[in-house]
C-alpha cells in the first residue's frame, strides 16, 4: 500500500487536470451539466482562476480576476504549459446560486456561499438544516462531477477524442 504522501504527490496532477477539464467542459458544453440527481444545472466560471506553471526550479502563478474577457489570458498560460489550481464558479438551479472556489491540489471546496433560506427565519433549527442541505447539494454536485471526469480519464475516449478536444479548445486561445 502506497504512503498517503507519496500517493498524494504521485496523483495530484488528476485535481489540476480535472479543473482544465471543467472549464474546458463550462465554456464548450455547460448546456449538458446535470447534478447528481439528473437535474439540469447551469455552471458559470466566477470572477478567479488560478494557474501555476513550473519553469524548470520556479514556480510562476498567475491568478486571473475579473470579467470573461480576460479568459483568454488564462487559455494562454494553459497552452505555455500552466495547470489549472484553483476556479471560482457559480452554479445555478431553480432561481437559486451557490458560489465558491474548487481547489485542485485537494479538491476541497472554499469560500461557499449558499442561496437564502426559504423557510421562516425564527426557526433557527431549520435554517441550519437547510444551510447544511445546501453545503452537501454542492459538495455532491462536485463528487458527481469528479466521478464523471474519472470515469471519462480512465476510458479510451479520453485519448481519442477529450483530449484533441481540449486541445483544440486551448489553442484557439
């Protein structure tokens, strides 16, 4: 059985190819998305995006804020070689939207905002629980995600197809 450290160090690069596939998979086919459950969503890259590129002993980082318009800055750091580390999204259901940001290193989940509670604000019980139903609605939309991007990495479709697409997709930067 593998370390814990040593696995991690040996699979983290997947957090970083997962990040360029999910924004690779926003700007080419959010219409598809769907949760955990086969319901429709719509995922929005947010206002950051960082990427970091190992140039021989250093480390460049470069995070991108701001409007779509500067994407293209970020498509061009991924063609000079940069992974995707961290994204900032929005995910949009049924007039509701949860913001936060994904780390690829861990794939944790940072900075959640949740939608407002629906239900009568005096009952402080509920509102928790429906905080919590609202953390876990996000958190299983990403295990959802990473599961399909797996199944995906580890098919021969990723060879044949995924991977000319998104390289197509960067080199139109």
């Amino acid at each position: 059985m593998l370390d814990v450290s040593v696995a991690y160090n040996r699979y983290k690069f997947l957090g970083h190819e997962f990040l360029t596939w999910l924004w690779f998979v926003i700007e080419t086919r959010s219409d598809r998305l769907k949760d955990a459950d086969g319901a429709p969503v719509t995922l929005v890259l947010g206002d950051r995006i960082v990427l970091e590129n190992h140039h021989k002993e250093a480390l460049e980082t470069v995070t991108i804020k701001g409007s779509e318009a500067e994407l293209e800055e970020g498509r061009l750091s991924v063609k000079k070689g940069a992974v995707v580390t961290e994204l900032n999204l929005r995910l949009h259901q049924d007039d509701r939207t949860w913001r936060f940001d994904i780390k690829g290193e861990s794939l944790s989940v940072a900075g959640l905002k949740a939608p407002e509670s629906d239900g009568d604000k005096s009952d402080i019980e509920a509102v928790v629980l429906d905080k919590m139903d609202q953390y876990e609605k996000v958190l299983a939309f990403v295990r959802h995600l990473y599961r399909e991007f797996i199944t995906l990495r580890t098919s021969g479709e990723w060879d044949k197809k995924t991977l000319h697409s998104i390289r197509k997709w960067i080199a139109s930067a």
